[in-house]
C-alpha cells in the first residue's frame, strides 16, 4: 500500500473514532460496504448498517448485501422505505434521487430515535462530488457525514483498500437502484422496476457482468461494458438477448452503440440543471414527456 493510501486510511478510521458511533447508510455498493466494513472494524457494536428495502432494490443486491454483513460480523439492520409511495419520487423527475435519499434518512433518523447512535453516515467518495447527484442535497439537509470523502479516499482508493483487506467484492460494478434505469419523466411504478430487474436477471444468465438496461417505455436500451460488446454484437448472441429481455416484458430491444456508462440517463439534462450542484431540479424538468428517449 502506498504511503498516500496508508495516510488516508489513517484519515479515515480517525475519524471513525471521533465520531463514536454510527448508523452507515448500506447499500452493499462497494462505497457504503468498505466504509460499514471499515466502522465495524473500529468501533465494533457502536455502528450498524441499514439496509433500505423496497422495489427499487433489486432481490439480488438485498440477498449479497446481507450475505457481506454475515460473512464479516457487520451488525445489520434491514428497514423498508416508501419512496414509491411519494408523487414527488414517482413521478420521476431529474430530483427523483432527492426524494429518495430524503425518505431513507428520514427512516434512519427514526431508526436513530433512542439515541444509541451519535450520527448517520453515508458512503459519498471524493469523485462523486464530479457527478450530477440530488441525493446529496438531501444529506447536506440532514447531516449526514461522509467519513471517506472526508478522509479523501476516491473510487480508485476505496477499491484498493478493499482489495488490502481481502473484501470479494473490492472490482464489484457499480450497483445503482433499479429506478435509475428508468428514462426521466416515466413514471416509477413497482412493474417497471420489476421489468428492469427480470431483464437484468436474463442478462447475467447470459454471461453478461457490467451492463445496464434502460427502460424506455416499449424499449429495452441495453448498455454493455467495452470489454463485453465484441461478444454481444454477435448475431446468434443478439437474437437470444432479444428474446431474453422480451420475455421480461419489453417489446423491442436495442443495444447502445456508445456502451455502459455510469449515469447515462442525464446525458439528456440541460446543463443548468447538472451545474446545480446536486439541488432540485426545476420545474420545467417535469414537461419531459414518456416517450422521450435518449440515444
């Protein structure tokens, strides 16, 4: 481990320290996983992991989340949200990622009520301060901390001390909610997100690792990593995806020329909007129509 990592990591279980003790905001996403990891390791009983269920957590990432925790000692706590149940989060706006963060730390802070925990953490890195994410908005509102972004650890970073420490999934793909792959404007419904994750499911039975279905309306969009396109593209290969992902209900399926990319859903956003740094999205964002889709 270089000398930078080491320091950082220093960085990051001081800090652990300072804070006491802690409700980490869990995922099973590489971010959230190290960093509940990293707080077991340092504070013991004095943390726990909350795991937000609902549809938009795909069944397999529920089942690897709680099978991480189990198999490193991490104490777990599963609480179900209701974001879908809110018009604000269904209705499907460029702030659906708001709304939904916003349910979750209104959750944990109710989790929190007997005060056996001094705050809640999240898994926020130094590089997702680049991207368009609402979700941080709702934790600047509710004080969340951010103990790796603090430490300065990076993606890159947080997946070398995962490797360090011997975690399996230290190159896991990034493992957004279903409700991400939902076109803006199209409402969020537990059927599309059903949709989504049968169709996901068709493709990892194919052999398929880093990918992305995107739903837009009748149409599949499917998003495939560089280094699994050439296996993708050909054309027996095609035809069995084609039937795969009808069969989980879409009517038409079309592979993305450009491949995965994290977050290609605001590739359609004015810039106004992803300059916002991670605020509400204006109103006019609601005029995006359900047949729109992006290329």
């Amino acid at each position: 481990m270089s000398l930078i990592l080491e320091t950082k990591k220093r960085r990051l279980e001081e800090r652990l320290r300072e804070i006491g003790s802690v409700m980490v905001a869990y995922s099973g996403g590489i971010d959230s996983a190290y960093l509940a990891y990293a707080a077991s390791r340092i504070l013991g009983d004095r943390m726990l992991a909350v795991l937000a269920d609902s549809a938009s957590l795909p069944r397999r990432e529920r089942e690897e989340a709680q099978h991480f925790a189990a198999e490193h000692s991490i104490p777990l706590r599963i609480v179900t949200t209701h974001e879908l149940e809110k018009d604000e989060y269904a209705r499907n706006g460029a702030d659906r990622c708001f709304h939904c963060k916003n349910e979750l730390f209104d959750v944990m802070e109710h989790e929190m009520g007997s005060g056996e925990f001094a705050a809640i953490a999240y898994g926020l890195n130094l590089d997702d301060n680049q991207d368009f994410r609402p979700g941080q908005k709702a934790a600047r509102e509710h004080g969340i901390l951010a103990p790796l972004a603090e430490a300065g650890l990076t993606k890159e970073d947080v997946r070398a001390l995962a490797h360090e420490a011997g975690l399996r999934l230290w190159d896991k793909p990034a493992s957004a909610c279903l409700s991400s792959r939902v076109e803006y404007g199209r409402r969020v419904t537990p059927e599309v997100l059903r949709t989504i994750e049968d169709a996901e499911e068709a493709m990892r039975r194919l052999g398929f690792r880093r990918f992305r279905v995107r739903h837009h309306g009748d149409i599949a969009r499917i998003e495939i990593a560089v280094e699994e396109m050439a296996a993708a593209l050909d054309v027996a290969t095609m035809k069995v995806i084609s039937k795969a992902v009808k069969a989980a209900g879409f009517r038409y399926v079309a592979i993305d020329c450009e491949g995965y990319r994290s977050g290609s859903m605001n590739e359609i956003l004015p810039v106004e909007v992803l300059s916002g740094a991670g605020g509400h999205a204006p109103a006019s964002l609601d005029r995006v129509k359900e047949d729109k889709t992006s290329a």
